[in-house]
C-alpha cells in the first residue's frame, strides 16, 4: 500500500471514530433522534445539527510548522530558521510551533493533525523552504498528492499580500512534501470544521533578504490574527 492511500486511510478512519466519539450536543457534537411520528411505530431519524464540530470553542492561538532538512548539504531549513526568528518575540510566544517536521507527506501529516485535534487553534501556518524563489509565497491551493482533487485555502490571500513588499501569490505548491502536507491540512480542518490554514514557502534566508522577509512575515502573522 502507498504512503499517500495509507495516509487517505488513516484519516478517513480517524475521522470516522471521531464522529461517533462526539455525539455529545454539550460537546459541540451533532445528534441524531429517532422519533415515531403520528403514532405510526415507524421510527424516523432526524438530524438535529447538519454540522459536526469537533469543539464550541477554538483557542486564539496559531499553530505554525516548519520542516527539517532533506538534503545532506543542507545546513538548515529557511522554514524552520523563520520560526527560530519570530519565535521568541514577545508578540508571538503565545503560538504553538511544530518545527524540524520530517520530510515525509504521510508522518508529517500525522503529526500536524494530532496537534490541530489537541490544540484547536484558530489557524493554522505551514512553513516550507523554496530553495529556488526569493520571496515568501502564499499558496492559494494545495493539489491531492496521486489524486485529482484541489483544495483551496478560505483566507483572503489577495488582501493579506496588499501591505507586503516582499511576498507573492502562488498557485503551484511544488507536488512534493510540502504541497502534501497543506493538502492534508486543509482536509483535516474541513473535516473537523476548524479553523483556516495557510502554506508559506519561505526562501534561502541571505543576509541580503533576511530583514525583508521576517519583516514581512510578522506583517502577515499581525493579519492572520485578525481573521
């Protein structure tokens, strides 16, 4: 069996448990009654909530990632060095950060959803590096890896890009790790109905880039949290 239909299992039937685990209305969980109508011994079932949420309430809080290297000449991974920078500013210590992902669609997933079912954020940040662009991206989309399905982010990517200088709009995640992982994001959110999630790919960080591009990506960070 591949990684990737190993993963589509492994999803759908956490998504299923999870179902019937939270049937709960106090719980935020839909209800189904049967109920005999007219005296006809008849039983019908009726859907009390047509929406199935994992929880009332979701935290305040970004969940944000970044991967680990992949390549031996590899010193570091800008994604996971982005996070190093802006972790430690005082507006930022409150989020939740998965850094050093392994560079595999299907644990890397993994690892992401079970901290999306335990934390809740109010969205979620996938950091990736673009060795071969020099801007941050915005991935408007992530493609079905060995599928056809696309599955788009809910934000509004084209004004979060208005007051960067040093970021643009993509549309092509790269199909390889990355790309999966958002896809499954994406996914895992839809299914819960949590919150959003948006993938960056962030470039070699130079010292040339370097100012630009954190300062940006706080700008954009400031705007998520407003959504």
């Amino acid at each position: 069996m591949g990684k990737e239909r190993a993963l589509r299992l492994y999803s759908d039937n956490c998504s299923l448990r999870w179902r019937y685990a939270n049937r709960n209305p106090l719980l935020g969980g839909a209800v189904s009654r049967r109920e005999d109508r007219g005296g006809s011994g008849i039983s019908h079932q009726r859907s009390v909530s047509e929406t199935v949420r994992y929880s009332p309430t979701m935290s305040n809080r970004l969940l944000l990632t970044a991967f680990q290297t992949w390549l031996p000449q590899q010193v570091s991974n800008a994604s996971d060095d982005l996070l190093g920078l802006i972790g430690d500013r005082p507006e930022f210590k409150q989020h939740h950060y998965l850094r050093k992902l392994p560079v595999d669609t299907m644990i890397a997933s993994q690892q992401a959803c079970a901290q999306i079912d335990q934390l809740q954020p109010q969205g979620v940040v996938c950091c990736g590096m673009a060795e071969g662009r020099s801007q941050l991206s915005l991935e408007a989309q992530a493609r079905e890896p060995g599928g056809a399905a696309i599955l788009e982010t809910t934000l509004p990517i084209t004004q979060l890009v208005k007051p960067l200088s040093a970021t643009m709009i993509s549309y092509d995640a790269g199909q390889f790790v990355c790309e999966g992982l958002y896809f499954h994001v994406l996914r895992h959110l839809k299914i819960r109905g949590l919150g959003w999630a948006l993938f960056v790919h962030v470039p070699l960080l130079t010292p040339a880039n370097q100012e630009i591009v954190v300062e940006d990506f706080v700008t954009l960070l400031n705007g998520l949290q407003q959504q």
